[in-house]
C-alpha cells in the first residue's frame, strides 16, 4: 500500500512538471527603456513643482488669491458649522506643503508608468 501511495505522489509531481504552464518571459528592453522614461519624466515634473511652489505664495498655489476671497466668502456664512468647516478648508489650502502637493502629483503619474 504505501508503495502505491508513493507511486501515486511521484506521478503527480512528473505531471504537475511537465505541464505546459504559462513560462514567465522577462520585460523586453523597449519596456523596460519606456518605463525609466517615463519615470525619469516625473521626476522632473516634480522637482520643477518644488522648485516653482516653493517660490510662489501659498495664496496662489489655491489659485490666484481665491484663498482670501473664501476667508470673505467664509465670514458671511451663518451656520457655525459650515463656516468652520469653510474656514479650514481655506487654512488648508494656504498652508498646504509643497511637498505634499508635488509628491501626490508624482505618485499618479509614477502609477500611470507602472511603477
């Protein structure tokens, strides 16, 4: 009996190799070549962000002022609730780092590369 489970096991490991599998193949250079490209494009996307955020007022990376006009637009709102919540959206948007804004910008794109 155990000569024949032996037997049984040996047969289904003969098998289990010699199937004809899908065989992984390695990237081509082309791809490999596109993707360092691609990547490489977005580090310089990024350190051409860092390089004009850190320059430029925080007002402006909300777009061109509209950080204060919320503050204004924020005070007009009745409900407490709503206009703390306007109030920090607007905190935030001023006081958001560089970094992260150029950082998230460069993982979407290093994601489209397939990176």
């Amino acid at each position: 009996m155990p000569r024949m489970l032996l037997v049984t096991v040996l047969a289904l490991l003969c098998s289990a190799c010699s199937s004809g599998g899908d065989r992984y193949d390695p990237p081509g250079l082309r791809e490999v070549t596109a993707a360092n490209q691609c990547m490489e494009q977005c580090q310089r996307h990024f350190d051409s962000c860092m390089t004009s955020s850190s320059s430029v007022d925080s007002s402006d990376r909300c777009g061109a002022g509209v950080a204060t006009q919320r503050d204004t637009r924020c005070d007009t709102i009745d409900n407490p609730d709503l206009r703390k919540r306007c109030q920090a959206s607007a905190d935030y948007c001023r006081n958001r780092l560089p970094a992260l804004t150029c950082g998230e910008n460069r993982s979407r794109c290093v994601s489209r590369c397939g990176g």
